[in-house]
C-alpha cells in the first residue's frame, strides 16, 4: 500500500488549527467529494460521499490525540483508506501541517498525490476563512 505525503504552511495558531480539523462535522468543508460527516461516538464517524456521481456512505474512525496534535482516520472496504494528520507550531499566528495518506485505491500515484495536495489547500483556506468569520463575529457583528 503506498503513502503519500503533503505539508503546507498555515496562517493559524497551531492550537486553533487544531481544534478546527478536530471537529468531524468541519470535514465537508474541505473534502469537496464529502456530503455528511456526524460523530456517532466512541471514535465512529457517519460519513457520506459524492464519488465519481455515485453517492456512498459508510462509517469511519477518527482518533484525536490532543497532546501531539494528531489526528488518525480510516474506513474499512474495499479501499483500505486511512490516514494521519500533524499539526506543529509555525511561529506565534502560523501552524504547519502534514498529511500522510495510505489507500489503494485505484488511479494513478499523480492523481491520488494531486487530490491529496488540493485536500490540504482547502483544509488551509477554509480553516482560515472560518476563523475570519468567527472573528467577526465576536468582535460585534459581520463585515464584509
């Protein structure tokens, strides 16, 4: 099963971005392909998916550890996908994140590797995008 490895630089303390990717419900956000992610408890994710114009659902574990500020998920099928994902301190107001995927899923390496780079980019605007609109909103009210 090969891996694939990403790692970019984000405009978010570690913590804060942290506590964002934690948050299973924040997933559709940033993986396009997914539709509905609702914690079912004990680490079990509902997850459901527009893949290739077919709709799939299933369950998946997702794994939290606060100390080091990973996160470790996977579903069991025909894919076998799983994953890690590191958040470390980039400075005071940055992170940086790594990602470490394990599929074998079919396509090429070019294309999985691409879908992986695009994942993290949109992890990275959404989270900060988000954090933008709660700051807004704390601070009375949002600007546009």
């Amino acid at each position: 099963m090969p891996d694939y490895h990403h790692s970019a630089t984000v405009d978010l303390p570690a913590d804060e971005l942290f506590a964002y990717l934690r948050e299973p419900r924040n997933l559709p956000h940033y993986f396009t392909q997914m539709t509905e992610a609702e914690p079912e408890g004990g680490g079990t994710v509902h997850v459901e998916a527009d893949i290739h114009g077919e709709h799939v659902e299933g369950e998946a574990w997702l794994r939290v550890d606060e100390g080091t500020r990973t996160l470790s998920w996977g579903a069991e099928g025909p894919h076998d996908y799983r994953g890690e994902l590191s958040i470390a301190e980039a400075g005071p107001a940055a992170s940086r994140v790594k990602v470490t995927l394990r599929s074998v899923r079919e396509g090429s390496a070019a294309e999985i590797q691409r879908g992986l780079e695009e994942t993290v980019a949109a992890l990275a605007h959404t989270a900060v995008a988000d954090s933008d609109v709660s700051a807004s909103e704390h601070e009375g009210g949002w600007t546009p």
